[in-house]
C-alpha cells in the first residue's frame, strides 16, 4: 500500500514488456556509441608497426550527437541513399565509391545499406603506349609470338598500375599529317618510327615505349611513380635507352614530328631516330631503372636467346618472352626475401578454406623455367636467381605481419563459413549463436600482432580496410573471400605467368657468382604454422565448406537466411571486412575484363588472351600458311 492505494503486481507479460524495453534501448545506446568510434591512423610505411592511440588522444563522441545520427533513432527522419553510380554491381556485389570510406568503420552508415559497401575511388591509369602493325607481312608462327610477347608486355605494367595500349597504323592513318608522310621518299624504317609517332600524336601523347621495355621494379619505386603522375613537361629521352622509351604532352610531339619532317633533318635521320635535330629531345642522363630487352642488351647478356635468334625469328621471340616472364617473376621474389604468408586464423579446421591460397603461395615461390634461369634482368645485375637461393618461404600464420618483406595472402572467410569449419558443425541455431559464438573471431585474431587486445571491432575494421585497398596493398597484399574460387586472372594481378611446376632438378644452370649465393648463417624469420588438422578433421571441411557457399549465397528468404542475418549481426566486423574484400575484388575484375574486352578490338586482337583475330589467322592461311 502506498499513500492508501495497492501497488499493481507485475505479471510475467508485464516483466517480459519491461526487459524488452530496456533490451532494445541499451541495443540503441551500443550502437551508436559504437558508429562514433574514431577511424584508425594512416599505414604510413610498410615496415611501420601501427600503434594504437592512447586513451588521452581520442575525443569521445556526445551521446546525444550519435543518438541524432543513429538508425535507430525513432524521430530522425529518413534519408535517401547514396545514387547509384556507373558500374557499381558485379558478380553479387554491390559499392558505393567515396572519399569516406576510411572515415567510417562501417559501409551501411554512408550506404544505408547492409548489402552496399563502401570502397576507395578507382585511381586513374595513365596510359602507356606501344607500337605494332599487324599487317606487316610476315610468317604466321612470327606473329603469334609477337602476340605472346605483346601480351607479356601489357600483362607486367597493368600490374604496375598503367593502361597499357598497342597502337597500330590505323592511329597513324587519322592523323592529319599521315597524307605529307606519304608522299615522303625516306628509308622504310625511318617511315615506320614516323608512323609510331604519328599515332602516339594523335592518342595525345604521354608514354611511349618499345614492347620490349618492362617494368621489373618495385611499384612504388620513383621513376614508376613518376611515370604514374602523367606530368611531363619536356619531351624526354634516357640515354642509352635508344628510342625505347619518350615522355612529352601533345604540343611537344607534334612540334618534334615537324622539326624531324623538315627536308633538311630528313637527309640525316635514321632507324630509331638517330639523327634528330639538336633541342628536339631533352636529354635525362639519369640510368634507366626500367628493364630494355634491346637488340644489343640481347647479344650481350643473354647469348643463349640471341641463338635462338640467328636460327628463327619466331623461335627468338619466345625464347626472350619465356627469359623476360622469368626476370619479372625473380624481380617479384627478391622483393619479397622473407617469403609469403597464407594468413590462417583457426588453424585446425580451415585448411580446405586456404588451400587454393596455399596452391598459388607454392607456384608463387617455385623457379620458372626459362632460356636462362641464373641470369638477372638487365636493370638488376646484382639480383639473387631463384637458382641461387633457398626455396622461397611459404608460412600460414594466424595473424598479419606488418612487413614490406613479407607478401600476405589473405582469404576472408564469411561469418557463418567460420563458424560451420571452425566448429565442425553442419547447422547453426539462435541458441549457439547467443551462447557459444565469439565475436569478430576472424579480424581479432588477424589484426591480434598488430594492435593487440583490448581493441574494439571497429578499429580492427579500419586498420584492416587500410591494410587491404591502401595504396601499397596491390603490391604486399592479395585478399579473396573464402567462398569463391581462385581468380583465373592471378597473371594479370602478379604481372607475370605463373608457372604451376617447377624447374627440373636435373637440369643444368649456368654458374651464379658466390656472392648470391645463399650464406649458411642466412635464417628466415620464424612465423608458426599453426597446428595440423588430423586425417579425420580433414575429411570433414570439404562438404562444410560446400554447405556454407549455399547458404551465403542464398538470396531469397528462408530459415538459414534468417539465422545468417543474426550471425552477421553478431559478427559486424568480420561481416564488414567480408562484404568490403568481396566488392573490392569484384570491381577490380569487371574493370580488368571490360578494358580487356575494349581492347581485342584493335591491333587484330594482337596482345590479349584470346590470341590474334580468327580473321587474322585465316589471312595468314592463306598462300600455305607461309605468308600473312
């Protein structure tokens, strides 16, 4: 009795209503606070370990801001999304590209979608132009090798972050100086480097090289980063480099092409542009770190490839395509000398989930066979052969090592993929989920070296986003979601063929010089493996692995559906990670394939997978096979 009234007696209808009250709004105060958690620092330098801030350093957000700007907030009125922009969906992903996406820990709050992630904006490409005339008549098996080549060519600067493009006589012919060109008498090789130039005019000059130039450079080395930049204010030249290579903007090409058409400078110039009126080029003395595979380079250093050439053309052609995917492979692997990690949280049940990843860890590390395996590219005299040397080392680590020594593959698995193989189950219930499941297991124990314990979700999120699309992750790092198959398209992210076995022991090698050699007293760091799955483990993850594809990728409504959306709830930050490497490497294919698809359109579809146009090759047929 209070004041002379009775005091109403809580029924269990009553009490279920007041805890579920007090649930929802304590959900509501988790969540917001959570959104405003601050975004991670910068991954300045590779071999920087990221600290965690201290407690002084970080603002905390007032509640009554994050209640404004949450969801869940009743009496905040609805928002429209974001636009969809150009391109934004590929293979089940969906993405929003905006400046914000490392100033948020999770896509939704920009998106206002759960199925929406938030990327980085596309860099731009600069193009990097080559020559080649496909209708130069020449025998069938020689222009299929110089399709090979033109292919390796594009293949090594794509992944250096150029657009590569061969140009043909067709650029040349709309140029309006093509009809003067032709009416010039002057030597035919003097009229083909003309030709070059008249199509590099008319795509707007830039970069202008041989197909025989090759980036065998680390990707953030200077004169890569230069190129990159696309600001070239002299027309540029290197010394000893020939005419492998030109830098300039159109007014300065069109202003050589005419300094060189002039009758008096046409009386002296020769192949490859010798002879070039004074002031045309401007001269950079500088050595050239990029790899020229000229004529002379040839009879020089790799005698075995200029044999090939005195015997048959077609013949030297592979021969120095097969030495060039060797150099741009053994280039790749000195960049890397403490080997490659297959991140494997979890060990003991995920080893059908990384064995794809585990595969090209492997054929990444084996030795290439080629014409001639102990030899160096030409801007790397002192490099280590992958002859020479210790096998490259292969580890699957639990966490990541913030190493610009150590190349990182890393397969993402989707919340309820971890939870089926980790735990051996076939099925999963809202009662396991609440009592049994951890939270954010994957990108706990990723980020565990890097930022330690005692760190929230959302930071883990951040520190892994930047690790993954950050500008140097292209080239340290490779992350693929667990549920889908290895891309076919590795070649192109690598820069090179990758061979699926390894150099024959038995065969003979040319000497390599002690001082490559490895030395008895080199270790390699020491990175654990992790525990082995038993026999019968083992047995078990294959269908496992099979049952959770089916479910994530489920669309319509069902029981599992329904289960996974509380697990991904659960999950934010390994759900997050998932959804932002899905969409990060679905954009990159569908950019790659689209450009691939544009460009088989010209040079007779010369330099891609497919090989030369079937057209092509049915002119070649013809007179016996012996003449295009």
């Amino acid at each position: 009795m209070i004041f002379g009234r009775p005091i109403p007696r809580f029924t269990a209808r009553r009490l279920t209503l007041l805890l579920l009250g007090l649930s929802i709004l304590a959900i509501t105060l988790i969540t917001t606070l959570i959104s405003a958690v601050p975004s991670s620092p910068s991954l300045s330098a590779y071999d920087t370990k990221i600290s965690v801030p201290r407690i002084g350093d970080l603002s905390v957000p007032r509640i009554g801001d994050s209640l404004s700007k949450s969801a869940l907030n009743p009496f905040r009125q609805p928002a429209h999304p974001p636009p969809s922009q150009q391109n934004d969906k590929y293979a089940g992903s969906w993405w929003w590209a905006d400046w914000k996406w490392l100033s948020v820990p999770f896509s939704s709050s920009v998106t206002l979608n759960e199925d929406r992630a938030l990327l980085p904006h596309l860099k731009p490409r600069q193009p990097i132009y080559c020559y080649y005339d496909a209708t130069v008549k020449k025998t069938r098996d020689e222009k299929d090798a110089e399709s090979e080549l033109l292919l390796t060519w594009r293949r090594a600067w794509w992944a250096q972050g150029f657009q590569p493009v061969i140009l043909s006589a067709a650029e040349a012919m709309i140029n309006p100086a093509y009809d003067s060109l032709q009416r010039l008498e002057i030597e035919a090789e003097v009229k083909v480097d003309l030709m070059r130039w008249l199509a590099w005019e008319t795509m707007g000059g830039g970069i202008l090289a041989h197909y025989t130039l090759l980036p065998t450079l680390a990707r953030e080395d200077p004169m890569l980063s230069y190129l990159r930049r696309g600001e070239y204010p002299q027309l540029t030249r290197w010394k000893d480099m020939d005419d492998a290579l030109f830098v300039g903007h159109k007014d300065a090409v069109s202003k050589a092409i005419q300094s060189m058409t002039e009758p008096s400078a046409l009386k002296v110039l020769k192949s490859g542009l010798v002879g070039a009126p004074d002031g045309v080029f401007q001269l950079d003395e500088s050595p050239m770190p990029l790899a020229a595979y000229t004529q002379g380079v040839i009879d020089r250093k790799y005698n075995k490839v200029a044999d090939k050439f005195k015997q048959d053309r077609a013949h030297g052609l592979r021969s120095l395509n097969s030495l060039i995917n060797t150099h741009l492979h053994v280039a790749w692997q000195n960049r890397f000398p403490d080997g490659i990690d297959v991140l494997k949280p979890h060990p003991e049940h995920t080893t059908t989930m990384v064995n794809a990843a585990l595969k090209l860890a492997r054929e990444l590390a084996l030795c290439a066979d080629g014409p001639m395996p102990a030899s160096c590219p030409p801007n790397l005299p002192d490099c280590t052969p992958c002859v020479a040397r210790a096998p490259m080392r292969v580890g699957t680590p639990a966490r990541f090592h913030n190493s610009s020594h150590i190349f990182s593959i890393g397969i993402v698995p989707h919340p309820w993929t971890l939870a089926l193989v980790s735990n051996l189950r076939e099925s999963l219930d809202v009662s396991w989920i609440r009592r049994e499941s951890p939270r954010d297991p994957w990108i706990t124990d990723v980020t565990r070296n890097l930022l330690g314990t005692g760190v929230s979700g959302p930071r883990r999120v951040m520190t892994l986003k930047e690790i993954i699309a950050s500008e140097h992750a292209v080239a340290h790092s490779l992350w693929l979601i667990a549920e889908n198959d290895m891309p076919t398209d590795m070649s192109w992210y690598f820069g090179f063929a990758i061979p699926e076995k390894a150099l024959d022991d038995g065969k003979a090698q040319s000497p390599v010089p002690a001082d490559r050699l490895p030395k008895k007293d080199d270790k390699m760091p020491d990175r654990s493996n992790g525990p082995v799955a038993t026999e019968e483990d083992l047995a078990l993850e294959p269908p496992l692995l099979e049952k959770a594809r089916n479910v994530v990728a489920q669309t319509k409504s069902s029981s599992e559906t329904r289960l996974r959306a509380s697990l991904e709830a659960w999950n934010m930050g390994d759900t997050e990670v998932w959804k932002f490497v899905r969409a990060f490497q679905s954009r990159r294919l569908m950019v790659r394939l689209a450009w691939e698809k544009e460009e088989a359109k010209y040079s007779s579809g010369s330099g891609t997978e497919k090989g030369r146009s079937a057209w092509n090759r049915w002119q070649d047929r013809k007179g016996d096979g012996k003449q295009a």
